[in-house]
C-alpha cells in the first residue's frame, strides 16, 4: 500500500515549498492528500501567479499532470524556480515504480476522509503553515479541514510537520510554536541552511523540501548532505 500524506496549503508565504514538495511525494509514490486555505490561494496567486480555483481544483493549477493548456511562460518561470521537471525521479534516491495518486479535498469539506482519525494517514504536513492555523491548532479552536485534520494526527499520535514562516517572531508566535511542539508536532521553520552549496533558489526549496521527506522517511537525495563528499 502506498504512503497516504495529508497536504495543507495555508497563506503564509513559501508556496513554491509547497508545488515542489507535492511532486517529489508523488514521485516517491505517495499518495497526497491535498487541501488549500482561501489565503493559500490567495498567496499562490501573489507568489506564483497561480490561479487556483479552490471549487473546482485541478491538478494542473499547481502545475501538475496535464500541462499543456497552461501559458508557456509561466510554466517555465515557476518550473525554473521550484525545479519542477519531468525528471523529478532523479531527487529520490530508490526507485519508486508508480508515482502516487493526488486526491484533493475543499477546505471547508468536514465530511473528507482525512477528517477521521479512521482514515489511516501517515503523516500531514501544513506548509506554508500560517501563524493563524499555528494558533488555531494548539489552541484547539479548529472550524475547518485543515485544523481538524491536523487535530486528528495529534489526536492519533501521528506525525504533523507545521512550516511556518515569519519574520520577527512575536512572543505569541514563539509560545504557539513551544505549545505545537510540547503536544507532538514537529516546528520546521522554512528557515533554509546555506551550507549545501547552494547555486540558486531551487537549492533553498528543497534543503526544506528535504527535511520535510526525511521527517516522512522518504529516501531522498535532493541535496548533498553535510559531510556526504568528505574524506
Ligand atoms: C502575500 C501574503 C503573504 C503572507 N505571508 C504570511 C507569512 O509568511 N506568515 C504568516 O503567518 N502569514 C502570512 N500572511 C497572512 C495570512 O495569509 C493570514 O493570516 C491568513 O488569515 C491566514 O489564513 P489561513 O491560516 O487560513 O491560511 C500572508 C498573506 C499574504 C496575502
């Protein structure tokens, strides 16, 4: 059975995180649960100039599967910035075989399968993660899919990684953060290292996309890792 990992898009800046990590999962063959917050759209379009119609989502909104009815330009802009390819497969290091299905639930859509716990996930990452849906998670006040799904992975005991990005952090964002982390959830701030020879932008997005497939334990060579080329 593939790997099923739960997705949320929510507004906070770093979209292209979220369009490179979706391929490489899928190209590892997971299947990805995806859910998008009305500000994550919104960022989208700011950040990406992609319109996502959250009512009626496609695949190729995101720039993936069929692509060809999409503006030229903008496919080369971002498949430059995010290192979307055709030959993703070479950013894993074991071969996959069949890449996994992208399954795609509105955020207000309490009914979803990964609104229960019953639904066998193994992992959900919120990236970016908004410090508002941060809030929202460890303070339980959850009214949509995006937090009650990350309620149940702590619920379950299940992995959640929350990408927030922010910059300076408040004192409320520094305790949401503490509180996320005392009650299971992994904090990993979009904060990219610069120590894997970094040659441009791709480089920083996946150094995140990376942590984030190891912390699913997704094999993964999309950097080289410290110490991987010394003596
Ligand atoms: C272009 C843009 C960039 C934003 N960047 C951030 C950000 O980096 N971090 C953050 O916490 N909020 C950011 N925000 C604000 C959130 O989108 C806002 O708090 C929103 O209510 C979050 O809703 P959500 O958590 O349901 O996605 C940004 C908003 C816009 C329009």
């Amino acid at each position: 059975m593939k790997r099923q990992i739960v997705l949320a898009i929510t507004g906070g800046s770093g979209v292209v995180y979220a369009v490179r990590l979706i391929e490489v999962l899928l190209s590892a063959a997971c299947d990805v649960h995806l859910t998008i917050s009305r500000a994550g759209a919104t960022v989208l379009k700011e950040e990406l100039d992609l319109s996502v119609n959250l009512e009626d989502f496609q695949p190729n909104m995101l720039l993936l599967g069929d692509t060809r009815a999409l503006d030229d330009s903008k496919l080369q802009l971002v498949r430059s910035l995010a290192g979307l390819s055709s030959e993703s497969s070479n950013v894993l290091s074991v071969a996959t075989g069949e890449p996994g299905n992208l399954n795609y639930y509105h955020f207000n859509r309490l009914t979803a399968p990964i609104a229960s716990g019953s639904f066998l996930t193994d992992g959900m990452v919120i990236c970016p993660c908004s410090m508002s849906t941060l809030a929202t998670i460890v303070h339980g006040g959850g009214t949509n899919l995006i937090h009650r799904a990350a309620e149940v992975h702590l619920k379950e005991r299940r992995k959640l990684i929350l990408v927030p990005r922010e910059t300076p952090l408040s004192t409320v964002h520094l305790r949401n953060m503490l509180m996320a982390s005392e009650y299971g959830a992994v904090v990993l701030p979009a904060m990219p290292g610069f120590y894997h020879g970094v040659m441009g932008i791709r480089d920083l997005i996946d150094f995140i996309v990376a942590r984030i497939a190891d912390q699913l334990g997704i094999e993964n060579a999309l950097i080289s890792r410290w110490g991987e080329n010394s003596t």
